[in-house]
C-alpha cells in the first residue's frame, strides 16, 4: 500500500532529509491552567506531550541544543551548512499566551537560514484570527503547519479524555486556517477507552471528506503514562490495549480510508520509557516500526 510519508514529503520538497528541532514556546494550556480545567486531556503527561522537547530557555540556546540532538543522528556526509530543520513546537498549547511575544518568537524562528518551515502543535479554540493572520504572514516567507489535537469526532469521548471542546470548535478552526491558506495537521489517538474500531474509522472517515484542504495526520496509538489520569483509570478500570498486530491492522485500514494525497505524518508515536505503563511492546520502537512497514507491504 502507497502513501505519502512527512519524510518523502520533506525530501521531495527540499531535495535532502529533513529532521525535526523539538522546541518550546514556554506556554501552559488552558486545559491545566483552571481557564477550561486543572486537569489537562486525561492521556497528557507532565511534559504536555513534549517531553523529547529542548529545556525551556531562550530560543537561541534552544535550536542549538535540539541541534545538537538532532546531528548525532545526520550522517556526518552532510556537512552541516547543508542540514535542514523544521523548528516543531509540541508541547503543551503553542498559540496560547502573551500573543506579541508568540508573534515575535515565531518571526525571529522562521528567519534562520537551516530552519525550512515551523510546526505549531495547539488547540482550535486557542487560535485568534489575529494570531491566524499572522502565521498567514509567515507562511509566504517559509511552510507554516498548524498541528490541531483532535484525538476523536465522538463527543462522548472527547468529554470523557476531557478534551475540553466540541467537534464544532475544530471545524470553525480548521477552516479558519485553511482560508488562510495554512497546512493542518490533525492528531488523532487510536484506542481511546471506550471507542470501537468503527468509532475510530468515522473519526478518520470525517477527517478524509476534509480532503482536499487536508494536509496531513498523525495517527496516535493510546500510551498509558505513569502520571496521568488515564493510569488512574487504567489501575481502576481496565480496559483493552491494542496488541502490536491489531494496531497494524487498525492503521491499515485508516490507511485505505485516507485520501492518497493526505501527507501521513506519523503512524504510532512515542512514549518516554520511564512513563511507560501500557502497552509495553510500543516502547521496542525498531520492532514496532518494520512489523508495521511489512504489514502496509502486504497490503499491496
């Protein structure tokens, strides 16, 4: 089975890899800070979902330690003047604070020459259309993406992780970005508690008929995290945890539903070892890697 990977996507465009700088803003999330809740999106770590994330500092000493990171990995082939970086704010709620520092950090980031684009991870009920028009701005001089935490269509659901928003908050979102001529990126968690797999596929079935403004996916696998208060429920309550073979086939199948056009920018993710509670075979991240490129290969 094709489909379009954030790495050839990168690479198509730019003409070399692309790696990813982990930075961030210093913002809190409404969702934390008693404006919506105290309790933050019960999956969500103390690390607000940024936890490989560069320590909070100034953005200069920022980029150069996620650079650093990030190098050790680069074939040493490349000289350094040549290696491109999108600067990816992940943690927490990236548009949500003091908007003319926001503004300024995200104008002074686009203007290194390495850093070919920038990634906003936010929420779409923290997106002013000042703040839009801005980003807009930045978008002509180098590729603006605008990450939104979806998770789930289903608003039982959503009420349940706590999310914090209705469906239609995202729609008024979404489409006040792409008018804007902005790339979005949704985030979706599959194997939520209580969800079926049909209730995972209408979620991705909602985010195809988007198509054709719909940039790009991250399709999450559900971490259970020491620390939240999913592992509360999760001690209290548990619940089924996909094996490594039914996720592959879950994403398979989210697969075939997407648009062919749909850049798929990540099919599992990460959770931190030390926080790892379930499943644990996630935390083999070259296992869990090939047995799902073999398992999409056969799908050919």
């Amino acid at each position: 089975m094709n489909y379009i990977s954030l790495s050839d996507y990168l690479k198509e465009k730019y003409n070399t890899k692309v790696y990813k700088l982990s930075l961030t803003t210093g913002c809190t999330c409404p969702n934390r800070d008693g404006t919506i809740s105290t309790g933050g999106c019960i999956f969500c770590s103390e690390g607000g979902s940024g936890d490989f994330a560069a320590p909070n500092s100034d953005i200069d000493t920022q980029i150069k330690i996620a650079k650093s990171l990030v190098d050790n990995k680069i074939s040493s082939k490349i000289p350094t003047d040549e290696r491109r970086y999108i600067a990816y704010f992940q943690s927490y709620t990236n548009t949500y604070g003091d908007q003319e520092y926001l503004k300024s950090l995200f104008s002074q980031v686009i203007e290194y020459p390495e850093i070919v684009g920038i990634s906003i991870g936010t929420r779409p009920d923290c997106l002013s259309d000042d703040m839009i028009f801005h980003l807009a701005k930045l978008n002509k001089q180098k590729e603006v993406w605008v990450e939104l935490g979806l998770q789930t269509i289903n608003e039982a659901t959503a009420k349940f992780i706590n999310r914090g928003y209705p469906l239609s908050v995202f729609d008024d979102a979404y489409k006040r970005l792409t008018d804007a001529g902005l790339k979005v990126v949704v985030h979706v968690i599959l194997g939520l508690p209580q969800e079926t797999t049909d209730d995972m596929y209408e979620t991705i079935k909602y985010l195809a008929n988007l198509s054709p403004t719909l940039f790009g996916i991250k399709l999450q696998l559900l971490h259970v995290l020491k620390g939240t208060k999913l592992n509360e429920y999760y001690k209290n309550e548990p619940f089924k945890i996909f094996e490594l073979d039914e996720y592959c086939s879950v994403v398979g199948t989210c697969l075939q539903l997407l648009p062919p056009t749909t850049v798929i920018h990540r099919l599992t993710g990460d959770g931190p070892k030390k926080l790892l509670v379930a499943p644990l075979w996630s935390g083999n991240k070259k296992l869990v890697l090939n047995t799902m490129r073999k398992y999409i290969q056969d799908l050919n």
